[in-house]
C-alpha cells in the first residue's frame, strides 16, 4: 500500500495531490486524500497557501496500489 512516506523522503515533507498526481500518473480527486490542517508552502513545486496531502483514504489507496 502506498503511503507518504517516500515523498516526505524524497522532499523533506508532504507535498499537495496536484504533485502527487505528477508523480504517479494518478488522477487523484479531494475527496481520495486527508489533507493536514492548514496550508502551507508544498516543497516540490514551491507555490504558497496549497493543500498539503498527509494521508490517504481507501478510495486513494486503491488508487495508488502498485505505485
């Protein structure tokens, strides 16, 4: 099952699902993700005030299997 933990890895913590969905060629929507409580600046593509992805529910999960 695929987690966030890679990401927080690879770029030093969680970044927003419009990068995860670059990464992984996954068309995830909001309602797939659980999004930390406030925004902040994501650290891959470094635009202000975006929803940071800190989980993902069962829809997401499925989703992202084998990513």
């Amino acid at each position: 099952m695929w987690t966030t933990r890679r990401v927080r890895k690879s770029y030093g913590g969680n970044v927003c699902r419009h990068c995860i969905n670059d990464m992984t060629y996954v068309h995830l929507y909001p309602k797939d993700c659980v999004y930390a409580p406030q925004r902040d600046v994501c650290p891959r593509c470094k635009k202000e005030n975006k929803h940071i992805v800190s989980g993902f529910k069962l829809s997401g999960k499925w989703k992202l299997l084998g990513k």
